[in-house]
C-alpha cells in the first residue's frame, strides 16, 4: 500500500489506536504512524534537515510547501492559507532573481492566481475535456475547445502581465514539486525499508 493511500486512511480514521495493524508488506504500522510521519516530514522538509538518528541529520533541500500541499491534495482545504503565506513569500523573493518588480501583496495575490489555477483550473466550457461538446447532446466531438486550445485547462499565461509569466509559471511549478516530496520522505521514516 502507497504512504499516500495510509496517509488518506488515517485522516479519515476513527480509530488511532496505538496497536499495530498488519500492513500489506507485513509490516506494523498505525494510523497514528501514518500522520506521525507526515508531521515528521513537514518538519524536516521545513528546516531542511532530515535526523538520521540521535544527535545527528543529514541537510535536505528545503520545501516548506511540501507537506501543506500534499494535505491539501489528500482533501484538507485547511492548509490553504498557510499554502498561499509561503508561496506569496517564495514569489516575492524569486521575483529579484528574475528581475521583476513586485510588491509582497502582488506576489501574494500572483500566489492566489495560480493556486487557483492549479487546484481549479479547468476549462469551463468544455468541462476540463479539451473537446467541445455535440450541440444538442452530452456526447464530446472531435474538435478541440477553442478557449483552452484543447487542453482542459484554463491558460495561464494570459492571467499575467508579459513580464511576471515567467514568474507565475515558477510558482506554479513549485506547487507540483511540492506535491510529492512529503510523502516520500514520511514514508521513509515510517518505513525505512520498503522499496520507494
């Protein structure tokens, strides 16, 4: 069983009881195991810095993002704010890299367009399908949605000024590097031995 799929479990859990479970590896694990490694690794991705034991830690690439956006991904729309508080951040300070001239609201609000975008941006008219529909049916046709370029998504870009797009797409693609990392690094903790 994927750490995502314990991790979901868990949040859901009306039991977090100490006893061990049998997991599908055979291994014992909790569902208070499951949310433990994900505090654990919120923490670690945060600092930067994973303890490897007693005294001692190994420096990781910091993604204070990381665990936010995997509870958001798992159904907890709590984070949001926090989400938005970092990214704001991260965007006002990446725009001196890139040379664009923004303030700590703008970045905030940049921040705001694109977690919309990422969490709710698909394609109004064509429902996220990329296709346009049959007139007078529910059936899809072959011909692409002329407002997403039959894509599904709305398009980033033309929400931003020319010379903030680079930006915006940076942002964005924090947030799909963000994703994953929390979950790698709870599970190694909770699981050093299975095979990730």
């Amino acid at each position: 069983m994927a750490y995502q799929d314990r991790y979901a479990r868990a949040i859901n859990s009306s039991n977090l009881k100490s006893a061990s479970n049998k997991g599908d590896e055979g291994m014992s694990y909790t569902d208070t195991d499951a949310l433990g490694g994900m505090g654990v690794a919120d923490r670690a991705l945060t600092e930067g810095r994973l303890v490897t034991g007693p005294g001692t830690h190994r420096p990781i690439k910091p993604s204070p993002l990381s665990a936010a956006v995997a509870r958001l991904l798992m159904g907890d729309d709590r984070t949001a704010h926090g989400i938005l508080d970092v990214l704001g951040e991260m965007a006002f300070e990446h725009s001196w890299k890139l040379h664009v001239k923004l303030t700590r609201v703008q970045a905030r609000d940049m921040a705001v367009a694109c977690y919309g975008w990422y969490r709710y941006g698909a394609c109004k008219p064509c429902g996220g399908h990329g296709k346009t529909l049959i007139p007078g049916t529910t059936a899809l046709s072959d011909h692409d949605c002329q407002v997403c370029k039959g894509t599904g998504k709305l398009l980033l870009e033309p929400q931003f000024r020319p010379e903030q797009r680079e930006l915006a797409r940076w942002v964005v693609g924090e947030l799909e590097r963000s994703a994953g990392r929390a979950f790698d690094v709870a599970a190694r903790k909770i699981a050093p031995s299975l095979d990730l």
